[in-house]
C-alpha cells in the first residue's frame, strides 16, 4: 500500500504529494527506463535537470505504478479528508494514474471534505478531486 495526504502549507508546491506517494518505493525506479527515472527524480526533487512535462511525470508514474518489481496488488491511498488540499500537479497526475489503471492490480481511493465553507481556490481543487474519485471508483477500486 501506498499512502499520500494532502496538507495546505504544501498545497502550493509542486508534486509534494506525489513525492510523499513514490517515497517508499524510490529504489524501485530503476526497473523504469532512464527517460522515466530522470522525469521522476526531477518532479520529486531528488534529481537534477530539466523539469519534464507534467505529461511525462504522469506516464512515468503509471509506469512505475501499474508494473511493479513484485506485480502484487497495490492499494494507493490519498488519505481521508485530505485529498483537497492535494497540490495540483500531483493531483493531475494521480487522476491520470486514476483514469488509466483499469485492468491492473492498482486500485487507489480518495476522499474529500464536504459541506465546509471553502475557498474559490479549494472549490477549484475540490472539481479536479472529483474528476480523480470518480475516475478511481469506476475502474481502479471496483475489483
């Protein structure tokens, strides 16, 4: 399992849940080629380089996801109640994963808050979780 949770002091930095997601599993990258790796390290802050597009972090995070070392089943965790306030790269990327592990041994479950007074820029987060739950719940978690 792997877990994540979304905190608002980093909300407004980049891949900070992605890189909390992918931390236990970094000495996995090297069954990822090296465009992969390099996309990785670089979004998770781990290596140097030009930052790659957010679509090559994406595909590099299926990847590493969907085809582990071990090919055992991998629940991903975006911790409850707070996946609002998931940073918004990450959050476009784990709906990505979300829309695309259909067929594979990844489920991943989020949840959000509902019901708050919220902000025009948490309302915003809250359409983009939506799109990511909905997406999980009908291919990922539904095994």
């Amino acid at each position: 399992m792997l877990r994540a949770a979304g905190a608002e002091v980093d909300a407004a930095l980049s891949f900070t849940a992605l890189n909390q997601l992918l931390h236990p599993v970094l000495d996995q990258f090297r069954t990822l080629d090296a465009a992969d790796q390099q996309a990785l390290r670089v979004a998770l802050g781990i290596g140097e380089g030009r930052a790659s597009e957010e679509l090559a972090v994406s595909n590099a995070t299926l990847r590493r996801l969907a085809t582990p070392a071990d090919a055992q089943p991998l629940l991903i965790v975006l911790d409850v109640d707070d996946v609002n306030w998931l940073d918004r790269a990450s959050s476009a990327v784990l709906a990505h994963v979300a829309r695309r592990v259909g067929g594979t041994h990844v489920a991943l479950i989020a949840t959000i808050r509902t019901g708050e007074r919220q902000s025009s820029t948490v309302s915003e987060r809250r359409r983009a979780h939506r799109v990511l739950t909905r997406s999980s719940g009908s291919r990922g978690a539904r095994r």
